[in-house]
C-alpha cells in the first residue's frame, strides 16, 4: 500500500503540538497510541 498518514495532536485552542507521518501500513491505533511520548524535548 502506498502513501502516508499524519498523526496530529493539539492542543485545546487547536495548536498543533506534535505530527508524526507514518507509512499507510501502520494502523490508525498503533499511530495514535500516545504520539505525546515522540515528542523531542523534555516537555519543560
């Protein structure tokens, strides 16, 4: 299967604090289980 899916995740006035792009063979539930733990930094 070709392609990409994007995972987003924002914040409540609609900021996006993290995107994650993954092959269109990773399921919805396996991108989605807590793209927080990606992020980069340190949350600080």
């Amino acid at each position: 299967m070709n392609g990409r899916k994007r995972h987003l995740l924002a914040d409540t006035l609609g900021l996006l604090l993290t995107v994650l792009v993954t092959p269109a063979s990773v399921t919805d539930r396996d991108g989605a289980s807590d793209p927080s733990s990606t992020r980069g930094d340190s949350g600080a």
